[in-house]
C-alpha cells in the first residue's frame, strides 16, 4: 500500500523525526505544482508553533499578516462566523490559512517581495556580519567556511539525493565531500560565473570588487559568460582565475593558494599593495568606508602579514607600518600622512 503524504508526516519530516523512504516519498510529492500549497501551509505552521525554526519574512509580509490579523477580528463580531467557527474550528482554521495563501499571490502581482519569500521557504540561510567568520557543515557533509559579510543559501529539500546546488553571496572556502553517486556540486554566484565540482577543495571570492576562484584540491569546472554565450574551463591544483568588470576570465598558476585563504584565520597578506586598493577590502570584511587623503598616500604600497579580528587592530598595523595618521568618524575612516616626526 502506498504512503499517504498527511499533515502529520509532513510536521515528522519538519522536525528530522521521520525514515529515509518516508524523505524520498515527500520529496518526490513536493516537487508536484498541485501539493506545494498544501506543503507551505503545513511548514508555516510548523515555524509558527517551533520558534527555531520562524522564517525572518520581510516586514511586508508581516504588515499583510497583520491586515488579515484585524479583519478576523472584525468578523468575531458577526454571530454567525462565531456560531461557524465553533461548528468546525478545522475548516476555519485551513479557510483562513487559505486567505493568508491568497494573500502572499496578492503580494507577487502587486511586485512584493515574492523572490525573497521563496527562497526563506525553500532555502536554508547561512549568513556572516561584518568582520564575523563561520564554518557551516552542510547535510551532505561538506563544510563551507563564510568569510565577513557573506551568505550562502541551501536547499531545504532533495539536497542529499539530487545534484547538490548552493548560492554564494561574497567569499568561502569550500571542502566538498564527494558521493558514491558521483553527484555534482555546483556553487551558483550573482556575479556571473558557477563553478561545478565532484569533490575537491577550492575558495570562490564573489563580491563586487573581485570576483575569482582558487583551486587547492581536486578539480572544478567554471561556467561563465552570458546566457547565449557560455563558456566553460577547467581549473587544475594552484591555478586561479579571476574575472574583469566585462566577465572575461583570466588564468594563471599560484605558489601561494593557501594565501587566498588566509582570512580564515584572520590573516591579510599584503605585497607590494596600493593603500588605494584597501577600501574594498575595509568595505566588504568590516563595514568601514575607507577614504585616502591625497594621491600620494594613495600610490604609497605595503607589504607583510599581519593577524586583525577588528578594523581598529588593521587601522593600527597600518598606522605603524605606514607612518600614517588615522582620523576617524563613526564608520568613515580618513588616512593622511602622520605629523609626528
């Protein structure tokens, strides 16, 4: 006899209480257009009854809940809808479970934030603040290392049975576990590229300001370029690859991959760096818009490795090695040449 997919399974399946044929079986029936509705409403009220587990929504989807919130309070009112709704409390309970349904469709024809209210349904977020780093391990087992102010969402669903595919927001270090299977990893960017592996260990930087990828282990397979035009290459051990402003890739061999990773443990390796090319770096890790106070400072360059947890310990390395003076106002940060002679 074939297994039912019921309230109560799927509540099981939430809380990680149910058996890997019972898994498979809800994860084939959610992928079916006509049994998502049903899935949503049953995850909602689960989130709703287990606070750890309450999708932070945008406050547009709290304002709506809060105007369906008013008007039941408006129908108690009428004598009938309470006779109704103590005559069959169930049937209530799922009618207006259809409105608040209703209600969210609303919101995408109106322009809502639909696209973020999918992904908080259907994907786990991993996120960092600024100057925070985090190890993630991932249900297949892989870990991801998320440097400052990143994120990376994961599949809710079918992640430890079909082609593993998570989205990166910024920059992280990846350990991927390979499969019996040989199923694919593939980490999604917005800047224009994927990278596609089976097991290996590599560190994808997607931010604004730079965007590359650093192979250490294994092998990886770049896709990038426009949708009519995408291209594919493929990365050995100490090669990187780093992308222009137009997405054209650029390849070459590094002796020091595990630089590009030093972040991890706090570390900036400078060489023969431009001060001017430290804004995105105090930008994108801390916050702090960096600002240079005239173009000679700005050529001025500097080299070694130092160990910063806070911008104010970088500030201070940079001050003593530089011979600079630091002036700063909440998150702006000037660098001018020192005084002190």
């Amino acid at each position: 006899m074939k297994l039912q997919v019921t309230n109560e399974l799927l509540f099981n399946y939430f809380a990680g209480q149910t058996t890997p044929l019972q898994n498979e079986l809800i994860e084939d029936w959610a992928k079916i257009p006509a049994n998502r509705e049903l899935f949503f409403v049953c995850l909602d009220e689960w989130e709703t009854t287990y606070p750890q587990y309450i999708a932070n929504l945008e406050a547009a989807l709290e304002r709506h809940r809060a105007g369906l919130e008013q008007r039941r309070d408006a129908e108690s009112g009428d004598e009938r809808t309470v006779k109704l709704q103590e005559a069959l409390p169930e049937k209530k309970s799922l009618f207006h479970r259809k409105r608040w349904l209703a209600a969210a469709v609303a919101l995408i024809v109106l322009g809502g934030s639909i696209a973020l209210f999918k992904d908080r349904l259907l994907y786990e977020k991993h996120s960092t603040a600024f100057g925070e780093i985090r190890a993630v391990r991932l249900p297949d087992g892989s870990l991801v290392t998320l440097n400052a102010h990143s994120s990376l969402l994961v599949p809710r669903l079918g992640f430890e049975r079909f082609d593993r595919e998570v989205v990166l927001t910024g920059e992280a270090e990846f350990s991927v576990r390979p499969t019996p299977t040989h199923r694919k990893f593939t980490v999604k960017t917005s800047r224009g590229f994927d990278v596609v592996v089976l097991g290996t260990e590599f560190v994808v930087n997607a931010r604004p300001s730079t965007s590359r990828v650093v192979l250490t282990k294994g092998k990886v397979r770049l896709l990038y370029g426009g949708e009519r035009s995408r291209r594919a290459l493929t990365l050995k051990p100490g090669e990187l690859v780093t992308f222009d402003a137009q997405g054209n890739a650029n390849l070459r061999r590094t002796a020091d991959g595990e630089d590009y990773s030093a972040w991890k443990k706090h570390r900036f390796i400078f060489d023969q760096t431009p001060l001017a090319e430290l804004a995105p770096l105090f930008r994108e890790h801390f916050g702090v818009d960096l600002r240079i106070a005239d173009s000679t400072i700005a050529r001025m360059t500097i080299t070694g490795t130092f160990t910063a947890r806070t911008d104010d310990m970088l500030l201070s390395f940079l001050k003593e090695a530089a011979h600079l003076d630091v002036h700063r106002e909440g998150q702006t940060v000037t660098l001018s040449r020192s005084t002190a002679l």
